[in-house]
C-alpha cells in the first residue's frame, strides 16, 4: 500500500531531512512547503512512496527526534500513486502497517466511548437471547456486533512497542467491553424468556449451544491460536474489516454472555465454565498477537541495522 507522510520539521533542520530523505528507495514524490506548518512552527515536508519508505521515513524522523522537539509526523494511505521511475516498487509493495499506524487504529477502535461500550453491550443482548433460544445464527450476529477483539491485541501491542500506557488502556476497555457484554446477556436472556414463556432458566444448562462454548477441548484452543494469529495480521496489514471473521473463530461473546447469564440465573458453575472459556480463547489472543508484534518488532530492528 503506497503512503503519504506529513513531517512538519523546524526550517534549521530541513535540509539535514531532505538529505536523509532523498537516498530512500521507493520514493515517489518529495514536496517542501516552507512556513507552511502554523503549529509547530516550520516547514512541510510531504512524501509520498511505498510502505517501505514510509516505514523508514519514520525511523529517520525517531532518529532526528524531530517529534519531541516540537515537530509532528502524520501518515495518510491515498486512494493511488503512479510514478514512472518507481513502478516496480510501488507495484510489489507490501501490506505491513507502520507501528504508529497499528497504535492509532487500536486507539480509534478500542477506547471505551459510549458507541463502543453500547456494541458492546448490545452484541451481549443478542448473544442471551441467542443462547437461551438456542439458535446459532443469532449468537454469530453478536460476534458480527461486538468489536471485542481489538482490545486484547491493544494489550499485546503494547506489551511489544514497550508503550505501557497503551497497553493499560488496552487492558481497561477490554474489562469495561466485556463487562457491560456480560451485562447485555443477562438483559437479552430475560427479554427472551418474557417474550417466549415456554423458555426456562433451569433449561439453560442443557442447551446446544452453551454446552458447546463451556467445552474446553485442545482442539478449541488450538483453533483460537490460529484465529489469534490471524486476527494480529488482520490488524498489521490495516484490514480491520476481517476481524469479524476473527471473531466468529472465537468465543469470547459467546463465553463471556453464558458467565452473565449463569450468575443472573443462580447457577454459578455454570457462569465459571463460560469465563473460563472466555479466558482460554483471551489468552490464546494474548500469545498469538505478542509473537506477532514481537516476530514485527525483530524483523524491523533488523531492516534498520542494515
């Protein structure tokens, strides 16, 4: 994916950036707007190349130290690039996403906001009242619903870019998300009782599908490796709108709504069997996504010794 990178740099230090910027392979385009940054003061330095050249572009700018002496740094995606002298490059470049870029898409998608706390808890609804009626294709809509995913990789990504304020807030949405979630199921539990008076909490344990996501098997567990594994692609590559399938691998909805619903029915192995389900799938999360981010981080400390 070809990128744009925004530098805004004090005029003192331009032409050191420039000279730096220019031995890049893969660049398409370099553009300087002088005075043109108000805040911070300075100059504009615009390139615009393969991912590649955006990746060192940063190294370049963390090197410079541009950014904690007052600069500022942005990287967009166009809709295209065409360059003559670099077609080859752009046309074999890669899908790997810059670290700043995997930071500011988990932000985005994972800070506890009104709109993603109530997907959540409106993803935990649907799931109760799917797991109490025992239809499957209600409960997978709450997997489609729930953006439950990204917080836990939040905390591995963290974890592996040493940005622990990050993962700590991570860690936060992922307890408020899966709390209100929890939450969610009971209601939808009760609606569908209320509404089908032939559903009964003592039935819940028997149903066909709580008794298939309170099963803990080696095969689930190698299954929610693989989803995890895939799920920290997803979200390398900048391809957020596959983590729903990642999701539906999972059975962290489905897990954490059976632990709502077993305490709000008085049933509390029951609600132990769904968390501990839960926690075997987040955990599988956890490990997939840190050997990613970690295997990331090794590779582009060495691409940068070179």
């Amino acid at each position: 994916m070809p990128r744009t990178v925004e530098i805004s740099v004090p005029p003192s230090r331009r032409v050191e950036l420039l000279d730096r910027l220019e031995t890049l392979d893969g660049v398409a385009a370099i553009l300087v707007h002088e005075q043109a940054s108000h805040l911070p003061p300075g100059d504009l330095v615009v390139l615009r190349g393969t991912n590649q050249a955006a990746e060192q572009v940063v190294r370049i700018a963390a090197d410079m130290r541009l950014i904690e002496s007052g600069g500022a740094l942005a990287i967009n995606e166009p809709l295209g690039l065409a360059s003559g002298e670099r077609r080859r490059k752009i046309e074999s470049d890669s899908s790997d996403s810059t670290w700043e870029e995997i930071d500011t898409l988990l932000r985005r998608d994972t800070n506890p906001s009104l709109n993603f706390l109530g997907m959540m808890a409106l993803a935990g609804a649907v799931a109760g009242a799917g797991l109490m009626q025992d239809i499957l294709h209600i409960v997978i809509g709450a997997m489609l619903i729930a953006p439950g995913f990204e917080p836990l990789v939040r905390i591995s990504h963290g974890v592996a870019c040493g940005l622990r304020d990050s993962a700590l807030r991570g860690l936060i949405s992922a307890g408020l998300a899966y709390l209100v979630l929890a939450l969610g199921a009971i209601l939808g539990m009760f609606v569908a009782i209320w509404l089908d008076p032939t559903l009964a909490l003592a039935d819940l344990p028997s149903r066909e599908w709580v008794q298939f996501w309170t099963n803990i098997k080696l095969g689930s567990v190698a299954i929610a490796l693989f989803a995890g594994l895939a799920g920290a692609l997803v979200v390398n590559s900048h391809q957020t709108v596959f983590a729903t399938g990642v999701m539906i691998a999972l059975a962290l909805v489905p897990g954490m709504a059976i632990f709502g619903m077993g305490l709000a029915a008085g049933m509390p192995s029951l609600a132990l069997l769904g968390v501990g389900r839960w926690a075997v799938d987040a955990a599988c999360v956890l490990i997939a996504s840190a050997l990613v981010f970690g295997l990331k981080r090794v590779l582009r400390g060495r691409e940068a010794q070179r």
